[in-house]
C-alpha cells in the first residue's frame, strides 16, 4: 500500500472517530459510506488492531481506537503548525479550535465572544467544553483553556494573563434579616455559607485585613457547589454567604435582590489566564483568539 493511502485511512478514521459515524464522515470527505468504511478496515488490517466497536446502534472507539485517535490528532496538529509557520503572515483563523473554559465564566463571558470570531471568520470551527479540573492539553488534544487562578508551573505550555476578577461576601436580604450580618470575619464561623469546590476541596475565601494584607479563610462549607452558577442561584434562594466574583453578582447587588457584607474585607482578586501549548502557540487561530480576549480584557469586557 502506499504512503498516500495510509494518509488516506488515517484521514478516514480520525474524521469517522470526531463525527461518530461513517456516513457522516462519508459526507464530510465526500465518498460513499462503503469508501470510508473499507479504508478504516484496511487500516485495522494493517495495524492488526481493532480501532472501533461496531453495533447496529452505534459506533465508538476502542481503547486501541482512543490511543490511536490521540496520536493521530497530534500528528496532524505538527502538519498543521508547519502550515501556520509557512502562512503566519496571511492566514486568517481556521480549521477547528478545541477549547476548554471554566463554567460561568466561560459561558458569561468568553463563549460570547468566540462566537462573534466564528461569525467574522465562518472557516473556523469550535469544540467547546466546561470544566473547572484540571486538563491535560497536550494529551486531551486541547488547544486553549482559559483558568481562573494562580497557574502551576507547567512546562510546555504558554500563558497570558487576561485580566482579574474581584471578589466580594454577599447574601440575600431574607437570609440576612433571619441570621444576621457579620460584623467581623469572626463571626462567619456562626453563619451558614455556600463555598466552591474543586478537587474534592472546599475553596477558601480571601480576605483583607486591616494592614492590607490578603488572608485565606476556611469558612464552614455548609453547601458546597462545583459550579458559579449553582453558587449564585445557591445564594439568592437564601442558602447562605458566599464570596463570588463581582462580574457574576454586580447587576443582583445593584437591583438589591443581594447584599454585600464585610465590604471592609473585600478586595481579593484572582488572576484569570489563557494558556496553550507551546508547540501550537503560531497556529493563527489560537492567536487570534488569544489577541482577541486581551483586547477584550482592557476594553472591560471580562469583568
């Protein structure tokens, strides 16, 4: 067989593995179900290996197929970076951008503006998934995240700082007229508070002290929530205290349907990054991307 055919088989089961079927792979690529279907057996043949399960139902990989599909992808990511390399200085975004973002922040403000991109530039094409854990991009076969936090060092990747968000204590009138409001970070001890939680841990609050200085505060974790949006809805119901970032709970404490206490305490702010592989970091769709969320930063965008 020659090379170009097992391009060609290559090519076949990746697009059959990304669609999840062989008739939508047969019309992306234009030929007939049976072509895609005899290049991806032939290509099974070849290795000696099953790439997917078949059933009358559906199709998936197996975990050949998975380990495959992963080096697969990153084959073609070099090709496509050798293209960018070449092209840099003409080409516009396209192809498709794997993206991973934290739930209500990505959803609230960053999906918005990946979507306006994909509407200037049609020929670019999104996978887009919400996670707050921590993601592997060079073994998920992602090409941008965006994470909310102090960053660990990670080799391999690259980083660019967005903007921050501010945090404040805040709680719902009803809540505060049956329990009170704290006075002092003292008394969040005896109150019933909504915390984040990632990594099977409670996220600890910052709080200012009197000298200026930012201290972390375990507050009791009496609900605990994977998710900003679930916090907040948590928090207008009456569940309890919660620190969230001021972009998410501006408008509520604007229309009173929350308060804010401690504001003597508040002023933490957590930093806000995209990072990306080093090895894709030409690819002119992530850099636009990239260009695109920092002007969007300093216009005020994000917050």
């Amino acid at each position: 067989m020659r090379k170009t055919d097992h391009l060609g088989s290559i090519t076949a089961f990746v697009t059959t593995a990304q669609l999840g079927s062989f008739t939508a792979a047969a019309e992306r690529l234009g030929l007939t179900k049976s072509a895609v279907g005899k290049s991806v057996s032939r290509l099974e043949e070849r290795l000696g290996l099953r790439l997917f399960q078949r059933s009358t139902r559906r199709l998936s990989l197996t975990p050949d197929g998975e380990r495959f599909l992963s080096s697969c992808q990153n084959a073609i990511d070099i090709l496509e970076q050798a293209e960018a390399e070449l092209t840099s200085h003409i080409s516009q975004p396209a192809g498709r951008l794997r993206v991973d973002l934290p739930a209500a922040f990505g959803r609230q403000r960053i999906l918005p503006i990946l979507l306006q991109i994909t509407r200037d530039f049609p020929e670019l094409a999104l996978t887009v998934t919400f996670s707050e854990r921590f993601v592997d991009l060079i073994d998920e076969g992602i090409d941008l995240v965006i994470r909310i936090g102090e960053l660990a060092d990670s080799s391999g990747l690259v980083a660019r700082r967005l903007t921050t968000q501010k945090l404040v204590i805040c709680a719902a009138p009803d809540y505060l007229q049956r329990q009170g409001e704290p006075a002092a970070p003292a008394e969040l001890n005896q109150h019933q508070c909504v915390v984040g939680f990632r990594r099977n841990q409670p996220i600890s609050w910052l709080l200012k002290q009197s000298n200026g200085q930012m201290l972390r505060f375990t507050p009791p974790a009496t609900h605990e929530l994977a998710d900003g949006d679930a916090m907040l809805a948590a928090t207008l119901a009456g569940c309890g205290l919660a620190q969230l970032p001021l972009w998410l709970v501006g408008k509520y404490l604007a229309s009173g349907e929350l308060r804010e206490v401690l504001s003597g305490h508040s002023g933490g702010e957590v930093p806000i990054s995209a990072m990306w592989p080093k090895s894709r970091q030409l690819l002119p769709r992530i850099r636009y991307v990239v260009d695109t969320l920092v002007k969007a930063a300093e216009d005020g965008l994000l917050d």
